[in-house]
C-alpha cells in the first residue's frame, strides 16, 4: 500500500493497514490516533456524530496527502477518518506514515495534523447522556460567528 485515503463507517483496524504499509525491517512507523472522548465540561459523552462534506472533505484529504508526499521523504501515509455515529474511546482519526528516517516521518505526521485541522471539511458534535449538543473543532467557531452575526441583524 503506497498511500490512501479513507472515509468509513467502519471501526477502524489499524493493524490490517500496518501490515500492508511497511515494507521492510527497516521502515518507521508513526501512528496519530484520535478517539472520540467520553467527557466534555463535565458531561458524559454518549457518541459523536461526524459528517463529511461530500467529495470535499476525500478531495481535502486528498490535497492534503498530495502535499505530504511532496515535502516529505515518506513510504507511504494513509489518513482514515471516521463518518456517522461513534462511541467514547473509539477512533474517529488515524493517519498512519511510514519511512525509512523516524524523524521525517514524525515531521510528517505533524505537517499532516496541522493541514488536516486547517484544511479539511468535517463537522463533529458530541451528545451527551442527557442529550446536550457540543459542535466541537471549527463548527463551535463557525456556530460563534453566527450567534453574533444574528445578535447583529
């Protein structure tokens, strides 16, 4: 597996794409994982609901993927973003690279990290046991924005 881009709603399995990205004893690998967290200002966390952009958030990740590669001297990076409802401690992320130097594969990941947040389209909204609503990432900033723009109107 060289690089890959997927969205699932499927618990993601990292060991399968592990094993299908080193390609040898002398390959590093550096794995980001993201769960889904089970408490937020004090509330417990039933589940999140994440919602892609379609075809703009694969295209983002894409893009992002493109870049990557292009700037950094990796193997192989696969990005796995969750979609639909999922439960605390479950991984919502994965972005897995690999490469021969374990520094430019941890630069790497972090270059991903940054343009993946930056850059790609997702919203997330954890509910809680008792029902509350918490959009989280860009979507608290963009709900923000438009409470004041409706307080101004």
């Amino acid at each position: 597996m060289k690089n890959k881009v997927v969205l699932t709603e499927n618990k993601i399995d990292l060991q399968k794409y592990k094993e299908r990205s080193i390609r040898d004893d002398n390959t590093h690998m550096v794995t980001y994982t993201e769960p889904v967290q089970q408490e937020k200002n004090g509330d417990h966390i039933k589940e999140m609901e994440v919602t892609q952009y379609e075809g703009t958030t694969r295209n983002s990740i894409l893009t992002v993927k493109n870049q990557v590669v292009k700037q950094y001297d990796i193997e192989s990076v696969v990005f796995i973003q969750r979609i639909g409802i999922i439960k605390p401690k479950k991984n919502v992320l994965a972005i897995m690279i690999s490469a021969k130097e374990n520094r430019e594969a941890v630069d790497a990941l972090s270059f991903c990290l940054d343009m993946f947040e930056k850059h790609v389209p997702i919203q997330k909204k954890l509910i809680t046991e008792d029902e509350k609503e918490y959009w989280i990432d860009r979507a608290d900033e963009i709900i923000e924005l438009y409470g004041k723009l409706a307080g101004e109107i």
